[in-house]
C-alpha cells in the first residue's frame, strides 16, 4: 500500500470517531439564517421566538467554528513530511498540504454534510464574533421575565464591547433598578481557562494551596490548548486583490496567518476587559508560590525558571530566584516546562518572520490598501495630532486598561504655571488636596480683576481642548463636562491615618466602586514635573499593582471613572493636575462651567461696548501716518489687503535683527531646519522667548515692546479695515526667517506649499474645517521686515493649488486675509526673507497667553527701571 493510501485510510478512521464525537442535531438553517430569523422576530416583537431563535443561531455557530477547528487540528496531526532529500523536499511539502485538504474536506462534509455556511470572509463572522447575538437575546429575556439570563447577556455582550454605552446602562439598569446580584452576571462565552485563573485566585486570597495548584495547571493545560485552537482557527481564506504569481499568493495567504496567530496571545490574555500582559508568566507566578507553600522545590524550580523565559525582564521574579538559591536550592533545578519552551521558540519563529516581512517584504499596493488597513487605524485616526506636538505616549496594553492612555505635549511650560496660579493662596485640607473648581475661579476672577482673567479662560480653553481630544481618542460623538477642577496635592504634617486610596479628583476612598456599567471617563491634564513621587497608580481587582504613570507638566492621561487607581504625593513637591470627569450623559452637565462661559461673555462684551471706536477714524489716522493701501479687497478678489509703511526702515532692521540673532533654528516645526523646503534654513521667535530674553536682559525691554507694538498695530489694522463688529485677539504670533541655502539651485518647490490657515485643503479642492485643524482662526497678517531677496513672493492660490496673484515682500509691507484664504509661497533662490507673521481669532477663548504674559513683564521691568532711575535722581 502506497504511503498516501494508508495516510488516506488513517484520515477516514479519524473523520468518523471525530463525526461521533461532535454528533449533534443539525439543523436544516446555518446560524446565519438562524440569526436573521431571531433579528425579524425581535423586530415583530415576537420574545419567545426571538429567544429561540437566537439561541440556536449561538449553538450552531459554536458548533460549526467547533468542527472546522477540530478538523483542521486531527488532520493536521495525521499527515505527515516524509523524509526525502533536499531535492524533493518541495514536492513532500506540497504532497502534505494536498493530503491536509481532503482530510479537512472530507471532515467537514463528514460532519456537516451538504449544509450551506455563509463564506468565512462573510460580516456575519463579525457579528458573531463581536456577540451581536447577545444584544438581542439580552431584551428578549428581558421581556420575557428571565431576569439572571438578560443581565448575563447584557454583560457577556458588555464585555466585547466595553465602549458601548446602551449596554452599559443596560448592565447598570440590572444592577441598580432591577436588583440583579454582581454574582449573577455571567459570561456566557467565559473559557475554561480564564475560569480557572479567576477561581485559582479566589483559591490563592484563602490561602487554599493544593486547590491553587489544581487550579492554576489546569489553567494552564486549558490555556494552551485554546491557543493552538486560536492558531488553528487562522487558517482560513484570504481575499486576495486581483490575479497573482502562484508563490506570491501564497506567501500573502501565509503572512495573514502568521498575523492572525501571532494576535493570539493578546487575544486569549484578556480577563473581563482587562488586558493581562505576560498572562502565561502570570500563572507560573501563582504556581511558583504556590509550590513554594507546598514545599515543592522542584516544582517551585520549574516555575520560577518558566516564568523568566516567559518575561526575563521581570525583576521580582529574578530576585525570588536568588532568593530561592541562597536558601539551598541547586542551581541545576531551575529549567523551564518544555511545553512552554515549545510555545515561547513558536512564537519567537512568527516574530522574526513578520518583521521580516514588515522591514524586507515588498508588498503589493493593493493588497497594503487592503489588508493592512487594521494596523493603521491608530495612523489614521490619531496620527493627525502629532503634527500639532500631541504624542500618544501610552495606551490601553502598557496601562493595562481597555479606555486607558497617556498624551504628552499638550500645553506648555508657561501654561501650566498660568493654571497652577489659581490655586495659589489656597490650604491645602488636612488630606493635603486643594481643589479649585470653575466656579471658584470664577469667583477669584470676580474678587481679583483682570489678574486671574487669563489663568480662568485658559482654564476653560484647554478643558474645551480636553473634550475634542477624548472624543476623538474614544470614538464619540458628544461629551458633557460633569466636573472640573484643578486639584494639587501636597504632603500633609497631618499624622493621621486616612487609610484610603488618593484619587485624582482630590478625593480620598476607602473601597472602589463597581466598574461595571459607569459611562463615564475621568482625565487628568497635568501642570507639574515631578520629579520623585507623584505616580499614577492603578489597579487589579485585588487591589495589587497593574501599572504606573509619570507626572509632567503637559501630559494628559485618560480612563474610566471608576478604573481602581491610586496616586502617590511626593515629599517635598506639589502635584497638579486639571481633572475632568466626562460623562455623556447630557442631565450632569456641569451648570458652574456654563455659568463661567457666560460671565465671560457678558465680561468681553462690556469690554466691546467700552472700546468701540469709529473703523473709519482709525482707518484715517492710520492713513495721516502715511500707511498707503497698494491692493484693497477688489484688486485681489477676495477679504484681502496689501498696504505698506506699517513699520519704518529701523523698526523693520530692529526686528530682523532680534530673529536673525536669537531666533531658534526650527522654530514651531518642532526644531526641524529645514521643515518645509530642503533648500531653505528656517528660523522664529515666539513672543514667550523674547520676554524671556527681554527678563535676562540679554536683549533691550525696548526691542520686545517693538515686537508688541508692531503687531497690535497690524492687529488694530486687520480689525479696522476689514470693519468687522467684533475684537480680534492675537492667536499666535511670530517673527521667522527663511534663508536660502543653495542659491544655485534650480528650484521647482515652493517655499511654503499651498495652505489654509484654518482648515485642512484636501486633495479635490475642498477645506475641511476640523480639529486638529487650527478652526478658530479667523484673519491673519503679515507684516515684511525685508526685500532684499530673489524669490520668496508670496501669492494667493486657486483650490486646485495654482497660483491666483503675488505679492514681493518689502519692508514695511502689510498683507492681510481672512484665515481660510488659500497661500502659499514662492522658492526663496537668495537672501534672508524676514517677516512677523500674525494669526487673530474673533474667540477670546484662545488669546494668546503668551502675548497678554509679556505684556505684563515688560510693564513690570519698565516700572522696576523707573524706581531704579527716580532713586538714582533723589
């Protein structure tokens, strides 16, 4: 008998054991038409129906995923490569993965016969997977009176989809409303595994050691076998894109394997909603204790010497083993479970081939578009932000949390100082917290004048900021400010013994409440570097440590109110933060938040009433002092201007010459030299520096007072021409130049590429006015320190980018437009081009802190120089 017969003999042995082991009524519907049917009865009202239908819709589907993974493993196992030379190894490869098919084929026509499954790349697969079925059956039990069963598929679909946030007040519906029991809620889809990890724990918290030991094996045998069903589950069809080569379509089909599997282990290491890093070393830390209390040294050897090849980073473990061996324990003991040896050199083998594939493989462009659109979700839908400085620095697997994350870079230095001042003058309480809600800061604003005025609508400004940002990170469409606040903690000489957990929001508990249901989302801006002490902790459910987060000044960290965490108060430092709690539920809209917008509405528009003035004197004196306009508004086409001799020749020279020598290379492209043109150097300075400089008196309080009065001209200007009824604010103020580098260059780029200032111009021509896009920026200006250059014009532009009209710098030279006006400019061939460059906003939400900041320390070094020139005097 030829090899391949007696292997075909072997697999129709096995294709009727494994038929009666899996024997089980098959019913004439597949789960997809069974679902269907429950989703028509539930539209009908028909519960009993819908509850019937659905049930079976789950068992078929469980038993067809059954079948297909069963067969794929026996067949897998009762095929074989012979032994050939190299020469044929190829044909024995391909000789087992024929033999592999019509075993697999046979299987299942064996086991499910002639029933019809909906193709596996079908969506239904999705909905399975996603336990769509239990949103259905968790109503119909509902109206059908079977309390337990609802709340459990209420909570067995919540724990798939921990962000939605119907079931979410479904599960707390059952719990607070209806009074079903914590116990009562069941995973219905709860494996083996996760059921022995979680009773070995209970077991271990009793101290019940043999029943851990038991336990905690038994997780582990379980937990292997349902990774290698994972794995084997992976191997199933592959949309390919368009005809290919035959090796290449195969080693497509085999890389999405590859990743698949490799997803395993943070698929399977998912206990409730918490993701468990290093889950496998986790077991072998409870049974290398365990055995430890059992006086099992061999076993106690094994384990520890397991769970480092699992994490050999892991210092406890590494410390326990030194323990372990100063107290008698030979060395030769410590090997690791060859089992796991196995699954740790699988999946180090998986590894090096996908990132061979990702640094080396040349992918087709059709298939990176469309099967490589999962790995770039987190590019293509957050990635937009780091362009404006805000850097994921953490996220749901380092925090250990499914809504957990951490932001750096998103306000600055100065900022935070500006926040932390209103808290100022304030006890601490004999926790040690200070706590300043909007409304106290409103009342500071109220009993202090203008000198809080900036701290309160920055207060309001970034927790608006806050809001988009958590939208966004948390994929929804409305958030409502439930309660905000900024807290400061400080060590108290207070000796007694709170015995609670500090939280963020400055309060202090003894026990956490439940996590399940809350559809709300606490998240902390913080305002200082700390720089021993100060972390955010949080925690398992027993209450030990799952991971921590660093305190700076700008760091944003986000999670679910409710998440069990705790945070250390440094010795000898305070501890700020902005805490907000979202919530999205629009009845807890915080009435103090909406109150304070409406004080300082009513405050700008008092200041309106105050300041108006007649546009058309204004515009006349400006004329007297000889500002000429070259192109108004209908020359140009557009809310436009051109005018020159805002600024005489040694005003133009005394700002050229601050950014030539102070300005910093990359200035606001986050250093880089040459950010927007590889043949130009680019160089600011932002007003913030400059009043720096001006304070360490490296340069004259009279050249920065320039810079001031420079651009609250070009401001007064912009605001008077274009006659408009409401104030324009500074946004962002600048003074740059551009120098060019390679003046033998022959150029084809442009010096700064075709823009809008305040929305993002999409390839057909369109400009999307959307965060991260700067939105409220409504006019901008730029006044020209120089023309003594080839190049560098700048022009306006049609959508499609072309060029509409230009305009050649000079000094003293005004242009000015309406923010969403498309720009750009021409390659710089030579010279320096200088130029402030100025972005106004009609929202005094985002006035420019810096601006109203060095207003107020040149006022102050201009006062301290009086009294030093009066004392002088006397």
């Amino acid at each position: 008998m030829r090899m391949c017969d007696r292997v075909f003999v072997l697999i129709n042995i096995f294709i009727s054991t494994l038929a009666e082991k899996n024997h089980v009524k098959i019913r004439d519907e597949n789960f997809a038409e069974l679902y269907e049917a429950g989703v028509q009865a539930y539209d009908e009202e028909d519960w009993y129906q819908c509850e019937l239908q659905m049930v079976d819709a789950l068992s078929d589907y469980k038993f067809y995923k059954q079948t297909i993974i069963d067969c794929r493993l026996q067949c897998k196992k009762n095929t074989s490569i012979r032994e050939l030379t190299p020469e044929m190894i190829e044909f024995s490869v391909f000789e087992k993965f024929i033999e592999n098919s019509d075993c697999v084929r046979r299987c299942k026509q064996n086991i499910l016969g002639d029933k019809k499954f909906p193709h596996p790349s079908s969506v239904i697969f999705e909905t399975f997977r996603t336990r769509k079925p239990y949103e259905y059956l968790q109503f119909c039990w509902y109206q059908v009176g079977k309390m337990e069963k609802a709340a459990s598929a209420a909570y067995t679909f919540y724990l798939a989809n921990p962000h939605h946030n119907d079931m979410i007040r479904n599960v707390r519906y059952f719990k607070d409303t209806l009074g079903v029991k914590e116990s009562d809620f069941l995973d219905l889809e709860m494996r083996p595994y996760k059921e022995s990890y979680i009773r070995g724990i209970m077991e271990y918290n009793q101290e019940s050691w043999e029943r851990v030991r038991d336990l905690m094996e038994k997780a582990v045998s379980q937990y292997l076998e349902d990774e290698e069903r994972c794995r084997a589950d992976c191997e199933s069809t592959y949309d390919h894109v368009g005809p290919q080569e035959f090796v290449n379509a195969v080693a497509d089909h085999y890389i999405s394997v590859l990743k698949c599997q490799f997803k395993c282990e943070d698929q399977l290491s998912v206990v409730f909603t918490d993701k468990i890093d290093f889950f496998v070393a986790d077991l072998f830390h409870y049974l290398q204790f365990t055995y430890f209390k059992l006086n099992n040294k061999a076993k106690v050897a094994e384990a520890v010497d397991t769970f480092i090849r699992l994490n050999p980073q892991d210092d406890m473990m590494l410390n326990n083993k030194a323990y372990y061996i100063n107290r008698g324990f030979d060395k030769t003991m410590f090997k690791p479970r060859p089992n796991i040896v196995e699954y740790i050199e699988r999946r180090e083998q998986i590894e090096r081939l996908l990132n061979f594939v990702k640094e080396n493989y040349m992918r087709d462009e059709r298939e990176k578009d469309v099967h490589d659109e999962e790995e770039n979700t987190y590019e293509h839908y957050m990635k937009p932000y780091e362009r404006i400085g805000l850097k994921i620095v953490a996220m749901a697997e380092k925090l250990k949390g499914p809504l957990r994350f951490a932001t750096d870079g998103f306000i600055k230095e100065e900022q935070c100082s500006e926040l932390i001042s209103l808290t100022d003058d304030i006890s601490p309480d004999d926790k040690g917290a200070v706590i300043v809600g909007v409304k106290d800061a409103r009342e500071k604003m109220e009993n202090f004048g203008d000198e809080h005025e900036i701290a309160v609508r920055l207060f309001l400004r970034i927790s608006e900021t806050m809001r988009h940002y958590s939208m966004r990170y948390y994929n929804l469409t409305r958030l409502f400010f439930k309660q905000s606040a900024i807290v400061c903690w400080t060590h108290t000489e207070d000796k007694t013994d709170h015995n609670c957990f500090r939280q963020e929001d400055g309060s202090c508990v003894q026990e956490f409440q439940s996590v399940i249901g809350e559809e709300e989302y606490m998240v902390t801006l913080y305002l200082s570097d700390v720089e021993e002490g100060g972390e955010l902790n949080f925690l398992d459910p027993q209450k030990t440590l799952q991971s921590s987060l660093d305190v700076q000044c700008g760091r944003l960290a986000g999670f679910q109110n409710g998440d069990r965490h705790y945070i250390e108060v440094p010795n000898n430092e305070k501890r700020c933060g902005l805490v907000i709690v979202f919530t999205t539920d629009p009845s807890k809209d915080e009435v103090a938040y909406v109150e304070t917008l409406k004080f300082l509405h009513q405050l700008e528009q008092d200041k309106i009433d105050q300041i108006f003035d007649d546009n058309k004197n204004i515009l006349e004196e400006f004329e007297k002092r000889g500002v000429k306009v070259i192109k108004n508004s209908s020359e140009l086409n557009g809310e436009r201007f051109v005018v020159d001799n805002l600024a005489t020749q040694e005003e133009c020279d005394t700002l050229e010459n601050l950014v030539l020598e102070f300005g910093e290379a990359g200035s606001g492209y986050k250093g880089e030299l040459r950010p927007l043109s590889a043949h130009e150097g680019f160089h600011g300075l932002t007003i913030e520096n400059a009043q720096k400089l001006a304070f360490s008196e490296l340069v004259p309080a009279t050249s920065v007072q320039l810079f001031l009065d420079l651009s609250e001209k070009v401001r007064l200007y912009v605001e008077k021409y274009f006659n408009l009824s409401r104030p324009l604010y500074f946004d962002y103020t600048h003074l740059v130049c551009r120098t060019a580098l390679d003046e033998t260059a022959e150029r084809t780029d442009l010096s700064h590429p075709v823009h809008s200032d305040n929305c993002n111009l999409l390839p057909n021509g369109t400009c999307s006015k959307a965060y991260p896009a700067y939105i409220h920026r409504d006019y901008s200006a730029l006044l020209y320190l120089n023309g003594d250059i080839d190049g560098g014009e700048f022009f306006f532009a049609f959508s499609n980018k072309t060029e509409q009209m230009s305009i050649k710098p000079k000094c003293g030279r005004v242009v000015g437009f309406n923010a969403g006006e498309f720009h750009g400019v021409k390659a710089l061939r030579r010279g320096h081009r200088c130029a402030l460059a100025l972005w106004f906003t009609h929202n005094p939400q985002y006035k420019e802190l810096a601006h109203l900041q060095a207003k107020k320390i040149i006022a102050r070094k201009r006062k301290a120089e009086m009294k030093i020139k009066h004392s002088d005097e006397l």
